[in-house]
C-alpha cells in the first residue's frame, strides 16, 4: 500500500480534476502571460506532475492552446453575445461592458490574448500567431456585424468598419491594462461613457 501511495504521489494525484487543472492552467497564464509562465509554475499550480500534465493536456502549447479554448467560451463570451444585439450602438455597449465585467470579476487577472499576442521568442510563434489569427476571427465577426447595421440604415456615416472595429478593440484592451494596474471599475466605466460618445447615432428610432 505504501508502494502504491508513492507512485501515486509521482503521477496524477488522486481525485485529480482536469477542468479544475485547466481553470488554474489559465488563472497562471493570464497572470504571467505564455512566456513567462514556466512549465514547473503550471504544474505546481495544478498540484500535478511534469508526466501527468504531459499525459492529460500535451505540452506548455498544447496546454495553452487548450487554455485560449476555455478563455473564449468562458471569459470572453461576452463578444459572441454582443453581436446579437439589435442595433449597433448596442453591439458597441454590450461589448465593452462585457468587457469591463470579465476584467473587474473576482479572480481576473489580465487579458490572456493581449499577453499572448505580446510572445516574441521563436519559440512562442506559433503561439503568437494561434492568438492572432483568434483575435482576427472575432475582428471579423464584429466587422460583419457592423457592416449589417450599415447596409441595415442603423449605423450612418461614412467611418470605416474597420476603423470602428479598431476603436472598440483599443478600448477594450486599454482597460485590460488599466484594470490589472488596479484601476477601480468606476474609473473604467467612464471610459466606456466616453467612447460611447465617440460611437456614431443609431440610425434606427428609439435605439
């Protein structure tokens, strides 16, 4: 029995929960980026071995790629549920008030594709580029959203999508990092009520 128990204690620990390993393999990359979290910080963090991570998620790639995956249904759903939205001004709030809510909910930590975006090391390029083309996927989502509300009458004017697209994306990056510098969620807040300024009227009644 002792036998047992030392292997154990070698391998995956007992009662071992992988989507509760995931949720801290994403907590420690969102406070430390791709790069800077090392495989031995994941592992301690998870309560896990280097041969039982390897066995469960694959390796610090795999792991994170696995991560982004949970980070986009969980985290940043909010872009998804924006786009259902009936107007485009609307887009515009529900998106950025998603935002502020998983930057300043317990536990946030950081925006995990502005940090895993910011890998420069050779090692780190496919990351890079799996975060990127993520990001552009929902830049395009966004941007088709827009262009609907303008074919539609509701968003007026002649600003490009993309460039709309862009200012929305900057806002919300630019409280990621104000939020995880400590600003208080009030201060974020007037953020959004100044880009909303900025957002051109709906060209839809009553919106």
């Amino acid at each position: 029995m002792r036998h047992s128990s030392s292997k154990q204690s070698k391998g995956r620990p007992r009662g071992f929960d992988p989507e509760c390993a995931l949720e801290i393999a994403l907590d420690t990359f969102r406070r430390k980026g791709y790069e800077g979290a090392s495989v031995d910080d994941l592992t301690d963090a998870m309560g896990i071995s280097k041969p039982s991570m390897y066995r469960v998620f694959g390796n610090k790639e795999a792991l994170f790629n696995k991560a982004m995956d949970l980070y986009e249904t969980d985290i940043v759903s909010f872009s998804v549920v924006s786009l259902r939205e009936p107007t485009a001004r609307k887009v515009a709030e529900s998106f950025l008030r998603g935002a502020l809510d998983a930057q300043t909910r317990t536990g946030s930590k950081g925006c995990l594709g502005v940090l895993g975006s910011m890998a420069y090391s050779d090692d780190a390029h496919a990351v890079r580029a799996n975060v990127l083309a993520r990001l552009g996927a929902a830049r395009a989502a966004l941007a088709s959203r827009l262009e609907l509300a303008r074919q539609l009458g509701d968003l007026p004017g002649n600003d490009p999508i993309d460039g709309l697209v862009s200012f929305l994306y900057a806002l919300v990056h630019g409280m990621a990092v104000q939020a995880a510098a400590g600003v208080d969620r009030t201060a974020l807040e007037d953020i959004i009520e100044l880009g909303l300024r900025a957002w051109p009227a709906s060209g839809i009644e009553g919106a």
